[in-house]
C-alpha cells in the first residue's frame, strides 16, 4: 500500500479509503459478518481510511461494531459526514452528530463532512445556524479532528465554496469520464494549490466502468498494451494525478479489495506513457456514443414517494445500448417488475422530489419516460401481466 501525506496534519493516508456505502445486503440489512472479514481484509493489507454517512443505512453501525470487534479505532481513519440538508435549527448538529459518535462507537471523528454541499449560499445558511462556532467548540474538545465537505455540483460553484472556509480536506467524484464535469480536474487543482487534501469518490462511476463497459471499449483497452481489468485501467489514471490524496472504493469482495489493493501498491503520479493516455481517449469516444443516462446509482434519489427504482431503472436501461436488448429488458424485468411491489419506470407521477437531490442533475422524470418508452412495450405488459397473476399468493 502506498500512502500519501495530508499536508494540512501530516496524516499519512493509504491511497485507497474503503468506501462504506455498498456493502452487501442480507435481506433489508447489510451482512455484518461478510462486511466485516471485507474491512478485516482491507485494513490488513494496509487499508486505513474508511468513509461513510449518517444517510448510508445501516453503515456506521457496521462500521462501528466493526471497530468494537477488533478494537481498531486507533489503526484507522473515520470519516463520517453530517446529513447538512436535513439541519433546520442550530440544536441539529449535535442531535446528528452525537447520533453518528454513538453508531460509530467511538467519541471523535477525523475526517468530518458537511454531506453533499454544493454551493456557497447552502453553506451560509448553516453558518446563520451557528455552524463555524460549533465546529470550532468541537475541535477545540478534540472530537473532530479535520472539517470537510462533499460536493456535487460544476467548477465554478465548487471554486467557489473551497474560498468560503479554511476547509481542511474535500471530497468530489473524478474518474476518467468526468474529468471536467462536476468539480473536475481544473476545481481539484485550485483546491491543490491552496493545501486542500482532495478525496475521490465514485472512481468507477458506480462500478460500470469496472463491469458494464461495452466490448467496444473493452477492446480499446485490451489493445492499449498492458494487460489489465477495466477497473485497473479505471483506478489508475485517477492515481496518476498528484493532486489526489485518497482514492475511495466501494468494495463488497474480497477480490476486489485484494485488486484493488495491488493496484495502489503499483500507480504512481505520471506513470501513466502518453500511448496509455491514449487509450482512455479512446475508451471515452466509445462510451459518450453508448451511455444514455449518466446515473452512477449512488441512490440519492432514494426512495422515490411511489416505489420507483430509479438507478435501477436507468442501469437496465444503459444496458439496453451498451450490452444487447435482450439483457438490459432481462435485468429490467427481474429487478423491477418481478416482485409483489413493483419499482418498474411507469410508477413514475413525475413530482420532481428525485430531481431536487440528484448529484447528476439528471432530468430524471424525462429518461423515466424514456425508459418506459423502451422497456414497457407490449411484450414486457403481456409478461408482466402473467407474472402479477402467478404472484398473487
């Protein structure tokens, strides 16, 4: 594992953050037991920043049962971030914070966000709250040790919240598709040169730049040289920039976290040959002409007011262009359709709530109308219709 030095406090932080929001489910909860020999595995191999959210359900009581078990807390970090949407009165940050300190069985937290704040005014409304004095009455008790904040938004709104507090690290999404989309390369270098420590969040967009690729650009890659998978491809033109510090995944194998591992042990800033930098180039002419919908299925859209799997729906969508018809309408079908409460596109009433909180800005309501378009045809209403009336029981 390799490590880079948050310069703010000289943290030494590996590469690789474990990202806390995708950990497998048992039934309507997340499996402890395989989630923990998954965090086990990782902080063994060197592992030591770990990332979750008050909103992420059930994560930071995984994530602290965990530290419990094998009495860790002073071998990892823990960053965490308070729900700054849901904050109506200045009472509200210590009822969610004190919240998350007893989920995460721990009395401080080191790395601290303020959860998707996307612009400067969000963040002067927490401050008419009484904000910057309580996070200096927290820092001062030792209980947050550096204050950040995640964002999803363009360059200019992201430059401009980095000028409105001496932020001590921040975390955006970056991957070789959004190089210059949400806060992009340009924000990430502005916030570099002011000592900011950057964190990276959806580096595979969701996983399908790791297993959704169409064989196009799977082709692209395997003739750029070098034989590896699409999500070392993936992490490591992140991993070439020196601006970044943590790099996260949200790994739910053991595999992967022994890949991805690897791969942090190996990329390094510039590494990557000019013919390498190629091939991504490439890989993007494919992608831009088969992607439709630019969900990374994050679930911030969750739960839609009338049931509707909306990451669900745009992936068995995108799947209908970059794979064959037939699977994207197969996944559409058994993920959507085929259960006693569906979540299939047509549910849709368009009330806009999923709009408001998307980190995309997709314009939701009008793909789930494409998506019914071209998944809800006469064929999917006769099987659907069989399948209603066997289910029944």
């Amino acid at each position: 594992m390799q490590y880079r030095t948050n310069e703010k406090n000289g943290d030494s932080l590996s590469v690789l953050g474990f990202g806390c929001m995708r950990f497998t489910k048992k039934g309507n909860s997340i499996d402890q037991e395989k989630a923990e020999s998954e965090m086990k595995r990782a902080m063994d191999l060197g592992v030591n920043y770990f990332d979750t959210a008050y909103t992420y359900a059930g994560s930071e009581e995984c994530l602290g049962k965990f530290i419990e078990r094998y009495d860790c807390r002073d071998k990892i970090k823990i960053a965490t971030k308070l729900p700054q949407y849901y904050v109506k009165r200045s009472e509200d940050f210590d009822t969610y914070f004190n919240e998350e300190l007893k989920r995460l069985k721990t009395d401080y937290v080191d790395y601290y966000l303020l959860h998707m704040l996307n612009d400067a005014s969000s963040f002067e409304r927490l401050c008419e709250l009484g904000l910057k004095e309580w996070i200096k009455s927290k820092k001062d008790a030792g209980q947050i040790r550096n204050i950040g904040f995640s964002f999803h938004g363009g360059t200019a709104k992201f430059i401009e919240l980095i000028d409105a507090y001496d932020w001590e690290f921040a975390q955006v999404q970056f991957n070789y598709v959004d190089e210059h989309s949400q806060a992009g390369i340009e924000g990430i270098r502005y916030a570099n040169k002011k000592g900011i420590p950057i964190i990276i969040m959806e580096p595979l967009r969701g996983g399908r730049l790791a297993n959704n690729l169409p064989a196009e650009a799977l082709k692209q890659f395997d003739s750029g040289g070098p034989r590896r998978t699409p999500a070392d491809w993936g992490l490591r033109w992140i991993w070439n920039h020196p601006e970044i510090n943590v790099v996260l995944s949200g790994m739910n194998d053991v595999s992967q976290i022994e890949e991805n591992v690897r791969i942090a042990s190996e990329a390094t800033p510039g590494s990557l040959s000019a013919g390498e930098l190629a091939v991504y180039a490439r890989v993007l002419e494919v992608l831009n002409k088969s992607i439709r919908v630019g969900c990374t299925g994050c679930g911030y859209c969750q739960p839609c007011p009338q049931g509707v799997d909306i990451p669900g729906c745009f992936s068995a969508y995108n799947h209908t262009y970059t794979d064959r018809y037939s699977v994207g309408f197969r996944e559409y079908f058994m993920c959507t359709t085929l259960r006693r409460n569906r979540t299939n596109a047509g549910r849709c009433i368009e009330c806009g709530k999923c709009e408001n909180v998307c980190p995309q800005s997709i314009p939701i309501r009008a793909e789930l109308k494409n998506v019914k378009k071209r998944l809800e045809n006469p064929v999917f209403k006769v099987v659907a219709w069989f399948a209603g009336k066997s289910m029944k029981y």
